[in-house]
C-alpha cells in the first residue's frame, strides 16, 4: 500500500519558484512509475508529467516542458515538482499519483491509470 501526501504549495508571483514534494509512507516510491496532475477551478483535471518507474523516461505536457522539472530522492523516498517561471494559469490544486508498472521504462499521462493519490495541494499564481 502507498500513502502520498503532497507538501509546498502556497502563494507566488507570476515568474517565480514553487518546489512541491510528495512523501510516501509504505512502499518505496521508487517502485512505481509517479506521475504530478493538476485541477484549476471548473477545468478537469490534467497531466503535468509522467515518469517512469525506472527514472528513464519522462513526459512532460506541452504547458510545463522547459519550466518544471521532476525529480526524486530515493533516501527519503520522495519525489519532487520543482516548477520555474510559474504563470497564473498554472494556478491549480497539484496532486501526485502512483501505481505499479510491470514494465520499468512505461509512462502513463491519463489519471485513471493511477492508483494511489495524494491529496493535494494549493498552488496560487498572482499575476
């Protein structure tokens, strides 16, 4: 079993600097393929990145390739978003997810491939 739970969020001005981290309790996160997801008010929910149980392989979706960069710490069994020159449209709630992959290398970008899911945390973007 994992339990996510997603710290950092809060208030920041337009190109500033956020870093989330999503702590599991349980299993190491490192066995599972992790993916970031956000939900802004009235949008649905939407894929930030994707990465691969082994690390190799990352997807990043079109709005947030080159300013926010995933990242773990096996020791701690955490994961990170650090997210750069953040924009007010990326106001949203930022959740983590994982699940099992049976394949090392798979990315998965739709939420209900996922399993286990924080809950969430506040990101704000004042222009």
């Amino acid at each position: 079993q994992v339990q996510l739970v997603e710290s950092g969020g809060g208030l920041v001005q337009a190109g500033g600097s956020l870093r989330l981290s999503c702590a599991s309790s349980g299993r190491t996160l490192s066995s599972y393929a992790v993916g970031w997801f956000r939900q802004a008010p009235g949008k649905e929910r939407e894929i930030v990145l994707g990465t691969s149980r082994s690390g190799k392989n990352t997807y990043y979706a079109d709005s947030v390739r080159g300013r926010f960069t995933f990242s773990r710490d096996n020791a701690k069994n955490t994961v990170y978003l650090q997210m750069d020159s953040l924009k007010p449209e990326d106001t949203a709630v930022y959740s983590c997810a994982a699940r099992v992959a049976v394949l090392s290398n798979s990315v998965f970008s739709r939420a209900d491939e996922y399993t286990y899911w924080g809950q969430g945390t506040q990101v704000t973007v004042a222009s």
